[in-house]
C-alpha cells in the first residue's frame, strides 16, 4: 500500500506544477493574441489617456514570457519527481543486486533490504524462496552424500568376504587339481562368505535407506507370518549346513503390522542370521510369533548358543550408534546386524529387548503393534 | 505328467541355474529369456509361474497383471532390487510370494514347494496325516487298518496337530486350546499327553518335538 501511496503522490506532485504552467501559458498565449489584435486601437487610447495623466507609456502594458516561465517549472517538476522516487528506485536495485549475489553464492548470502511496504514483501518472499531451495538443495547434498557413502561402504566391506571366497574358491581349484576329494565340510566357509556378503549388502541398503530418511513413504500392511517364513528361509540351508535346527512357529490367522515389508523382514533377518552364525554345532535356534495381550504381537528368536553378556548386550541394542560406527567397531561382526534391527524397531515404534534365554542362550524379543485391516487403524495398547 | 513351472528370467547364467536345481529336484521347468504378453492358453498349462521383475521386451510387472486377469496360477517373484515399492506392488498385483536375489538354490526350491503344496489333506468330515487317518464326525482314528483308541484330550491333541500338518505349534497354545483347563493344564502334563499318544499311534517320529516350540506332525516322516 504505501509504495503506491507514494507513487501516486510523486505523481500528483509531478502532475500540479505541469499543469499549473500549460493552463497558464496558454492563458499567457491568448491574452497575446487579444492583446495584438487590440493593439492598435487600444495603443492610440492608452497614449491618448497616458498623455492626460502624464505617466510613461510603458507601464501601461503588462509583462507576459511563456517560456521563460516553462522551462524552470519544467525543471522543478522533474526534480521533484526524481526526488521523490529516488528512494523506491534505490532499494529496488539493491534487491536486485543482493538477489543476484545471493543466486551467486548458492542462496547463502541474505537480503538486506527490509521496510513494510511492497518492496520489503518482495525482499521478504526472495528470501524465503532463496531458505527454500537452500534446504532442497542440503537435502539433496545429504542424499548424494548418504548414497555416496553407501557405495564406499558397501565396496570397502563387500570386497573383504570376497577375497575370502576368492581364496577358498582358489584352494578348492588346486586340491582339485590334485586329485584331492573335497568334503562337504570344507566347502561350507565359503559359503559363510557369500551368506554373509548378502546379509551385509542387505544391511547396507537398509542403513542408507534409514539414513535417508524415506521408509515412511512405505508403510503398508505386512503379513509378519510370512516376513517369519521368508526370513527363516533364507537362512534354513546355511543352518541346516552347520547343523543347527533352525525352526519356526506362526499363529494360525496370519498377524498384521504397518510398516515398510523390506525393513522387517531384514530386522528379524539379522537376529535369526546372528542366532544361526553364533551357534555351535547341533545347536536350536526357536523363532515364535504369537499374539500378546492388547491388540501387540511378541516375536521371540530363541538360541541355545553361548549368548551374550549383559555389558555386550546393551552396547549392541545401543540407541544412537549409526550405522557407521556399528559397522567400524563390530566388523564383520553381530554389530551392523542388530544396530539395523535397533533402528527398524525404533522407526517402527517396536520395542527390541535382549535377554539371556532359560536356555542359557540368547533370547530376543520384538512387540509392536497389531494392525487390524478392520478398523483401519491400529491397535492403541 | 504334472504340468511344467515356468520360469521368466532374463540372466543366462542364472536362469540356467534355476532351471537346473527345479529339475534335479524333479519340476519340469520351461523357460523364457524375455517377457512376452501372455494369453490364457499360455497360463492353462503352468502350474507355477517364476517372474523375474526386471525384465527386457514385456515388463515382469505387466505379465503378472495381464495374467490375473484371466488366471489364478501361483506366481513367485524373484526380485533382484530390496525394493518395498516392488514388493508391496507386485503383492498387490495377484504375486503368491518373493525371492529377493542372491537366494541359495536350497530356498528357492522350499518356495517353490511351499506354493505347490496343497492345503491339507481335507477328506469327508476327517483329516489324513500318513498312515493316520482323523473321523471327525465320529471322533475315531485309525492306523492303517487298525482302529486306536484315544482319550478326549489327546483326540484333540492330534486334531490340533493334523490340521497345521507339517507346522510347528507352540506348547502355550496346545495348553491353552487343548488341554481342559479345570485339571491340570500345564506344559508337563501336555509332554505326557504327546509320550501317550505317540505310543498309541505307534508312530514314534509322526509328532516331532520341536525345540524352544512344541510340536509338529510330519506326515512325511511317519510309517
């Protein structure tokens, strides 16, 4: 409002003095013309009573100059014009100049130009557009950085079970070429390699996925009696090779939880992988889903392995460890696995508990929430 | 002949892979290299249906749409992307089930079984389990041709046990839906029910107990 304000009384300004000197010129023009036209005539009279008075003939005539009179006036609207729009002028083009720097240097550089008229909500709205693609451009930036991240981990940790598959793959070839007969049992570390190079790739894709924050877009029912089933079997023939009973038991009516399927499915892909891995020969690893009490379902994974102590337990399940971190200080080990399943639960808003199981194993445990399609919504316990 | 598994994978090495272990393991497979629009005639004579997702000439997707629209045969997706958008799109889309690669040959051929597995074996009014064979109606079993005589409680057992043939059940559910619970409902008393009954049935390894679990019925592993 108040740069039209100002605008409209510029004009005004502007406008008065132009108008006042074209009305008066022309005025000025006519009383000329009359004035030659009577000239003659009132010449003769004007001398005639100037002779009776006995005055100067000259003071009978007045003093008309248009353009003496027009050009300074012209000159004083112009100015004044220029006065008062010089202001508005002068923050218009240091908003374009800092809306140009501030393009310049990747929307960092803030808009100085404030005031409550138009102009300021103008210097506003750039600097909101500039915070707005500042922060589409860092989330950007923390993708690629995210992904980036993920490809070097994934190459750095990917390549080291892979040289162990090369190196057993190659033993394999030179006891063949000897004529030596390989058993089964020697053939089973590297499989462990490759089993544990899928679970770690798995794992990888599922911290990026975390770390980018996008699972919440997948949230979908997920049938958990089948999530148990795929999960079992994926690692049945690496149990069944190390000789551990890996069994698992599901409610008859397939329980229901929203959530993000590949998420779940790898978070209890990890305690069974690790329940399996960490046993001894001939050892029991239980997985139990059941219904508990208010609308929540308890999935325990049940080992009679060695376990694990208490100190060792809560360092695992630690709740700020990122994925990183878990990786560097457990390679290879329990501890990329269960700070995936840690940070599933969470985003999930499931609990995961860590116990010693009446086994004398290690007993984990997994509630959430039932989602019943029926009421559309979930269970509040 | 049972009709053939029909596999739909583009990779060379690993569709000949998969081919491979489903005929060793005794499926007869046929196999294409590329998607192809299917027609009714194509689904009539598959049992079961292994799609790859990513796929040249017609997208896995599309197959499996266009062939809901005309037929119900299992389909087992094999996916290569750990996708949810995938998974959740293809299960909505009429897939039975997925394989997320790398999978051991091990797996695929459980999966395969368990699409191909027919719900229990449901007779008249009755259940069959092996040898054994369930008359609900009339609350008899018999072995082969030899009537057993069975209490109340491990009757029900039994049924409890045939009706998830093949599946683990827990002690806490067979405690809490089979014993009466007016007597002594708990988990030692469900053990000696289970001793009772295996001897009745002379069948020693029909009801495998299952560690950390309970109970199972392998109809496979009796006789």
């Amino acid at each position: 409002m108040k740069l039209r304000l100002r605008i409209a009384l510029a004009t005004v300004a502007a406008a008065l003095p132009i108008l006042t000197i074209v009305g008066w010129a022309r005025m000025a023009e006519r009383e000329a013309i009359l004035q030659e036209a009577r000239k003659d005539f009132v010449l003769e009279r004007r001398l005639a009573l100037a002779k009776m008075a006995g005055s100067s003939p000259s003071m009978a005539f007045p003093k008309v100059y248009p353009t003496r009179v027009l050009l300074p006036m012209a000159l004083v609207t112009f100015t004044s014009v220029l006065l008062a729009t010089g202001p508005i002028v002068r923050r218009v083009r240091r908003l374009t100049q800092e809306v140009r720097d501030s393009v310049k240097g990747n929307y960092q550089d803030t808009i100085t130009v404030r005031g409550k008229d138009e102009i300021g909500e103008l210097a506003l709205a750039f600097m909101e557009a500039g915070k707005e693609i500042r922060s589409q451009m860092d989330r950007q930036l923390q993708r690629e950085k995210t992904l980036r991240a993920f490809l070097e981990n994934t190459t750095h940790d990917v390549m080291i079970p892979l040289t162990v598959l090369q190196g057993h793959l190659a033993t394999f070839r030179e006891r063949a070429a000897r004529g030596e007969v390989l058993d089964a049992s020697s053939i089973l570390p590297a499989m462990n390699e490759a089993h544990y190079m899928a679970s770690l790739v798995h794992n990888l894709a599922a911290a990026a996925k975390l770390e980018a924050g996008e699972p919440e877009a997948q949230l979908e029912p997920v049938n958990l009696n089948e999530v148990v089933a795929r999960a079992v079997g994926r690692h049945a023939p690496i149990a069944r090779q190390h000789a551990v009973k890996l069994d698992h038991a599901v409610p008859e009516r397939p329980l229901l939880a929203r959530g993000d399927v590949t998420l779940i499915e790898q978070a209890v892909s990890n305690v069974i992988d690790n329940a399996v891995r960490y046993n001894r020969r001939d050892g029991h690893v239980a997985v139990l889903l059941d219904r508990s009490e208010g609308g929540r379902f308890l999935l325990r994974v049940i080992d009679d392995g060695p376990g694990i102590p208490e100190e060792e337990r809560a360092r695992l399940a630690e709740r700020h460890v990122r994925g990183n971190a878990a990786r560097s200080r457990d390679p290879g080990g329990r501890g990329l696995g269960l700070n995936i399943t840690s940070r599933v639960t969470r985003l999930h808003g499931w609990e995961l508990c860590l116990s010693t199981a009446d086994t004398g194993g290690l007993e984990v445990e997994i509630k959430g929430t039932i989602y019943d399609p029926s009421d559309g919504s979930p269970h509040t316990p | 002949m049972a009709l053939p598994i029909l596999l739909v994978e583009d990779d060379r090495n690993l569709g000949a892979q998969v081919v491979e272990h489903l005929q060793k393991t005794g499926f007869h497979t046929i196999w294409w290299t590329e998607g192809k629009v299917l027609t009714p005639a194509d689904a009539a004579g598959v049992r079961l249906f292994i799609l790859d997702l990513m796929l040249p000439g017609t997208y896995g997707m599309d197959m499996l749409k266009d062939l809901r629209a005309f037929s119900d045969v299992p389909v087992l997706i094999l996916s290569a992307r750990n996708d949810s958008v995938d998974k959740v799109r293809a299960l909505k889309l009429g897939a039975d089930d997925y394989l997320t690669k790398p999978f051991w040959p091990e797996e695929l051929i459980e999966r395969v079984r368990a699409r191909l597995r027919r719900p229990n074996m449901q007779l008249e009014g009755g259940l069959e389990a092996g040898p054994v064979r369930i008359d609900l109606a009339n609350r008899v079993v018999s072995v082969g041709e030899k009537c057993v005589e069975l209490t109340r409680v491990e009757f029900d057992l039994l049924v409890a046990l045939a009706r998830r043939a093949e599946a683990a059940v827990t002690r806490r559910w067979l405690v809490e839906n089979v014993l009466d619970p007016d007597r002594d409902g708990t988990e030692r008393t469900l053990d000696v029910h289970v001793s009772r009954l295996r001897k009745k049935l002379g069948q020693e390894s029909l009801i495998e107990t299952v560690w950390g679990i309970g109970y199972r019925l392998r109809p496979g592993a009796g006789s």
